[in-house]
C-alpha cells in the first residue's frame, strides 16, 4: 500500500491505477489534478468510469465522493462525456 491509499475514495483499484499511471504520491496526485489524473487513468484502463473520476476529484480534495455538491459532479460528467 501506498500513501495514496490514506485520501478519501482512493481502494485498490485506484491506487494501482494511479500508480500505473505514473502518479505514486499525494502531493503528485495533488499537483497533476483530478483532470490529468483521469486522463493517465483512461489511457492504461479504458473501463475507468465516472465513478471512478468523481473518487479521484474527491481524494484530490480530500473528501468522500458523497459528499461532492451536484454541480461539482455535473461538471465532472461532462468532463467525462468529452473525453
């Protein structure tokens, strides 16, 4: 197990995503943003969802992806549908 695996959201699947993908601390996690991250994520693992993007944006902000406010996950989606 990583640091990774201490923020909000982030289980197995993600940090061995997120390390796979290049991004092995918090502070790279942070640094990168929730966009980029996701972007590294699509590229390795085409299955990686919206579920996953809202997680990933709420370990980067340090809360559980429940507690993200609609608008923000609008956004998100999106995001997701562009990509």
């Amino acid at each position: 197990m990583s640091e990774l695996s201490s923020l909000p959201n982030v289980g197995k699947v993600l940090e061995k995503n997120l390390i796979a993908a290049g991004i092995t601390t918090v502070s790279e996690l942070r640094e990168i943003g929730t966009k980029e991250a996701f972007i590294r994520i699509r590229a390795i693992d085409s299955g990686a969802c919206v579920q996953m993007l809202y997680g990933l944006h709420g370990a980067v902000i340090g809360v559980n992806d429940k507690e993200l406010p609609k608008q923000m996950k609008e956004e998100l989606k999106q995001f997701f549908k562009s990509l």
